[in-house]
C-alpha cells in the first residue's frame, strides 16, 4: 500500500483524474492585482510578489537590499541553482533548493506541458546537476512559514521568518514577507539595512570578499 500524505495524495489523484482530457499548450501571463502592488508597497519588511514558477513580479527596496536575486525581473530558481553569488546569500542552500523543487512540483501539478515551465526546467536541467536530482525525486510539498538565513556582505548573518500568502483573484501569486522577532539583532539589522537605503549589487557583494 502506498504510504502518501495528502499532499502527494491529491497531487496523485489530480494526475488520475487529468489523465483523459487533451492537455493544452498556453502561455500563462501573470499580471499583478493593482490593490496588492499598493499593499506591497506600504510595507516596512522586505516582501516581494512571486508568480507561480517563482519569477519576481514585483518587490520593494528593502527586498532588493536585502537580496540583488529579489528584484523585479529575476527568478528565484534559476538564481539559486545558475548563480554562484546568490547562492553564496544562503547557507542552507541545499535544502532551499529541495523545498523550492518540492513547491515546484506542487504548484505546477498536473499542467507539465506549459511552455513557461518546458523552458525553465528544461534550462536548469542541462545546466545544474542539483536540479536534475531533485527534480527527479517528484517530490511534492507545500512551502510554509518558515525561517530563512542570510549572509549578507553588509550587515552579516540575518534570520528572518518567511511567510507566504495567496493574493486573492490572482491564481498562483504569491506575497511572500521576510520579517525579524520583534527586538532581536536580526530586527536591528534590518533596521539598519533599511536605513542605508542602498540595494545590494552584485559588484558590492564581490568587493566584500
């Protein structure tokens, strides 16, 4: 007998029960609800907007400062597994990398042939051996509040909680916020960060080394 969670039950199930219909090839255009671009930009942790395979649709300055990988225009999974220097921002980089793939899995389910995801798979295959390996255990799993660690070149090692929410009317959005415990270093680091008001580049990152 199978032993699954629910979370790899559904996953199963949704597979069974796609299996009879024609799958369609589209494009998926994800488009930011004007409301969440003002909420994101109200807010004074760092935060970003996440599409569904991970790209940055939009992020404010103080996740740019905290990371040059969270800007508007990149993707978060081919900076973890092509990028050395974002890479370098993450000391538990290899299980990051499996919770990615694991949500990856989650949230693509039964639509493997969107052509967003053909490409992107496709690219980290050829180029990372870590994503070939983690991508071939099919694993599927949501990504929930958890604590992420930084080393970053200006303000040294930050732990910050990270909480992901569904952005309402905008199927696979994500706001993801990275915040500190209330009167920790880690909240004065931040503090300070935000503060200097100056996002990390990949140059100033090369020159702290």
């Amino acid at each position: 007998m199978l032993q699954l969670d629910d979370e790899h039950l559904a996953y199963l199930l949704a597979l069974v029960a796609d299996a009879p219909r024609k799958r369609r090839r589209r494009p998926r255009k994800e488009v930011v609800p004007p409301g969440a671009l003002k909420l994101l930009g109200s807010l004074v942790q760092p935060a970003f907007i996440e599409g569904r395979y991970f790209d940055i649709l939009a992020a404010n300055s103080l996740a740019r400062a905290l990371s040059p990988g969270l800007a508007e225009g990149g993707n978060q999974l081919r900076d973890l597994f092509l990028d050395p220097a974002e890479q370098a921002y993450y000391p538990d980089w290899e299980a990051i990398t499996e919770c990615y793939i694991a949500s990856l899995r989650q949230a693509v389910g039964t639509d493997v042939h969107d052509p967003r995801l053909i490409e992107l798979t496709g690219e980290l295959s050829l180029a990372s051996a870590q994503f070939r390996r983690l991508w071939a255990r099919h694993e599927v799993r949501k990504q929930t509040g958890t604590l992420i660690r930084f080393q970053h070149p200006q303000v040294g090692e930050l732990v910050l909680n990270r909480e992901r929410m569904s952005i309402g009317g905008a199927d696979g959005l994500m706001l993801v916020v990275y915040h500190p415990d209330a009167g920790s270093s880690n909240a004065e680091k931040l503090a300070l960060l935000a503060s200097v008001d100056l996002p990390v580049t990949r140059d100033t990152q090369q020159a702290t080394r």
